[in-house]
C-alpha cells in the first residue's frame, strides 16, 4: 500500500501545501473569523439600539417631566362636568390657551412685584377642525366683561358669582375658573387648556433663534425694554415678550392694538416653525419641545410629551392662509367706556360657527387707528366699505340693533345669504408686504 493512501493529496506528508483547516490561511479559519466578527458586530448593534432606545427614553422621559399636570384644574371641572357645555362635532378640538403674568419665581420677579396672584395676560381660544384642515385662534379680551361663575380659590375657599373683568377668572379660580368662564360666555367645550408664562414664551423665541417681525415704524419703549428700528426685525425672547405685552407706546394704546399684534406675532411664529423644518427635524426640534416644555401647564391629558405631539402632529399640514387669528366681536361696555362688552349677536355667529365647527371666514385686516382714539379723523380704509365712524378701538361692529357694517361694499347682499365674516387676519400675511 502506498504512503499516499494514508496521507491526504497535498498535506503535510507529501511536502506540498497545507490542507484546508490545517493552517492559518485555510478556508475553516476565516469562516471562524467571520463568525466572530458576526458575533462581535452583533453585540456592538444591539449595544448601539440599547444607548439609542436609552437616550430616546431619557429625552421622552425629560420633556415629559417638563409638563406640569393641572390636576386641581382637572378635579374642579370634573365636579362640574354635568354644567358644561357638549361637543357637537367630531373629531374637532378647543385648546384654551392662557399667558399668566404672574411674577413668582426668580426668572419671573424682574418684570415685578409677585402679589401671590396671577392674571391672564393673555388668553386665546383655539379651535382646530375636524380634518386639521383649519386653525382658528380667537383672543378674549382681559378687560371683557363676563359672567364668571363662583370658584374654587387655592386656599380652598369659593369665590361668589360675580360679573366681572373676564381675567379676574383666572386671578381668583385659576385656569378651571377661567375654562368655566369661556365656556359659559361661548357655549363651546374646551378640550384642552394650556398655560405658559413669561420665561416659557421667552425660551420658546430664543429656540428658535428669534421670530422676524415687520415694524412700521420705530420702537422706543423704556417700559417694554424696547428700542427697534423700522422695518424686518428678529426679536429675540426678551424682545418678543415687551412686543406682545406693551400697551403705552405702540399703535394707538389701545388693548386692541395689543391683541392684533400678539396674533400677528403668533402667525410669525408659525411661519418660522414652517420654514424651518422645525417639525421634521428632530436637532432642530428638541430645543424647541424643550424650552416650549419648560414653563407649561396642561390639562393632564396634554401633560406628556405623547399628548402634545399627538395635538401638533397634524397642524403640520395646515396651510398657513388658514391659520386665522380674530377677536371675539365686542364693543365699549355701556357703563364705563374703558371696559368691553360682547356685540352679541355677531358674537354669537362666531360661536355657533366653532360649535358646529362650520368654517370662519376673515374679513380681512382690523383697523388699527379709530376716530376719537388716536386715529386719523374719518378715516375708512380704502375699498373696504367700512363706514369711518366706528365704536372705540373694537374692530367693525355695530350694535346688536344695527346692520354689521363688517361685510364690504363689494360683497353679495342679505338676500344672497353669504357666510358671515369677521375682521383679523391670518399667518399667511406679510405686514411688510
């Protein structure tokens, strides 16, 4: 027998090359290698997704934290829930959004004295559609006078019913006082309430690098920090906050200047968001979430980072011309001209429009200057067909007995039956333009 018929064709006993498995250079080896490479490449994934799913917890965790749940908001509507007014349309929604100018804390006391009380600097019913295929923000002004029902303090004491200021709702019952009272004046549900203060709004500006405003002329307010030029200006946060809130030295004084340019300013913010990317962008995103979080109270079905993004995600879509912003209509109050009061009946066409959730259609701009308010003497803007003498600084209506003189000269008659229209304005505007 020969020695080749014990010894494998090219090994070791033959002198030739060494057989595969055999040496370091064989087949068997680098498959071993290519499984441990596998192994080790598999583990480091799994690593990877375990750190990623860990910081994604940890930034869900954190901005969830942010929110503070409104509990006693919560426990006092649901004690009155069999008063409160049902929704009509489905699928449709009403955020009450409130800016407190309360002055507790550090960040909060520069703007001054902390009274252990807050007011509604600023409110806004927010009523987006069935479909998200419409916004419409609507401001309450703080100096309406309204119906507010009696309240629970934070001391636990109750308040009496009283007709008031509408934000001495909020100053004496907080936010649920505040829903109770909008709800009682609208007949609309209220979904949601959110709640923001100065540094909150501060830091959702200053997320973004500013918001670019249009000035017609300029700005020179040593109580509102204020000193801009004319024209396109980026406010940062500190900028933004005396924007919205001066009264004195911007347009005519009056606070309806003030909640035109606070909606204005709001459509600017949603043009920046827009242009942006903002919302398809998670690096340009977190900082925003994050400072939009810092200084918010919800409801507590808002109060998770989950309940916010399921309100915005589909307000991404929204074309901005449909993005509308309005007053409710209102007028001089009968007893004291420095007070509002509902023009009721064209009042009650808006609300009715936003239970049913039936379309708002915007007039177009609310005059800025009024006779006998710091406006130019019988001025009517030209081809609006709005008579020049209007009530103070309220926009164009009439009294209840009278024909709403918003509807332009150009625009069908009472016998064709045209929607109604309300002045404001929309986030599609350019104020510079």
């Amino acid at each position: 027998m020969s020695d080749s018929a014990g010894t494998p064709s090219g090994g070791a006993g033959t002198g030739g090359t060494p057989g595969a498995g055999a040496s370091a250079s064989g087949r068997g080896l680098s498959r071993r290698r290519r499984r441990r490479w596998l192994r080790r490449s598999g583990i480091a994934v799994a690593v990877l997704v375990v750190a990623a799913v860990g910081t994604g917890w940890a930034v869900y965790a954190k901005l969830s934290d942010n929110i503070t749940p409104d509990e006693a908001a919560a426990d006092e509507l649901a004690r009155y829930e069999k008063e409160r007014p049902t929704s009509l349309a489905h699928g449709a929604q009403n955020i009450l959004l409130i800016g407190s100018d309360s002055r507790s804390g550090d960040a909060n006391a520069r703007y001054g004295e902390d009274s252990g009380t807050e007011r509604s600097d600023t409110t806004i019913l927010l009523h987006l559609a069935a479909g998200r295929h419409s916004a419409t923000a609507v401001s309450v002004p703080r100096d309406l006078m309204v119906d507010v029902p009696g309240c629970r303090r934070p001391d636990g004491s109750r308040t009496e019913p009283v007709f008031a200021m509408f934000n001495y709702a909020f100053q004496k019952g907080g936010s649920a006082c505040t829903v109770r009272t909008v709800e009682k004046l609208t007949g609309i549900r209220v979904d949601h309430h959110v709640v923001v203060d100065f540094q909150g709004f501060k830091k959702m500006v200053d997320s973004l690098d500013g918001v670019e405003v249009c000035l017609k002329e300029p700005i020179d307010d040593k109580d509102a920090r204020l000193k801009l030029p004319a024209g396109r200006v980026t406010l940062d946060g500190e900028q933004a906050l005396g924007y919205v809130r001066a009264r004195k030295s911007l347009g005519n004084g009056s606070d309806t200047d003030r909640m035109e340019r606070q909606q204005r300013f709001l459509g600017a913010l949603v043009n920046k968001v827009r242009s942006n990317d903002v919302l398809l962008n998670p690096v340009k995103l977190y900082p925003v979430l994050d400072a939009a979080t810092s200084s918010l109270t919800t409801d507590p079905g808002l109060a998770s980072l989950r309940g916010l993004y399921e309100l915005v995600r589909g307000l991404r879509d929204i074309p901005t011309e449909r993005v509308q912003f309005l007053t409710v209509p209102r007028e001089s109050y009968t007893l004291d001209a420095n007070r509002d009061q509902l023009v009721k009946s064209e009042a009650e066409k808006l609300f009715t429009r936003l239970r049913r959730d039936e379309p708002v259609v915007i007039a177009g701009e609310v005059p800025r200057d009024f006779s006998g308010n710091g406006g130019s003497p019988g001025g009517a803007r030209a081809g609006s067909g709005v008579p020049s003498e209007l009530p103070r600084d309220h926009g164009e209506y009439g009294h209840d007995d009278a024909k709403s003189p918003e509807l332009r000269a150009d625009e069908p008659g009472e016998g064709d039956s045209p929607p109604p229209t309300f002045p404001g304005n929309t986030a599609a505007e350019d104020t510079c333009g």
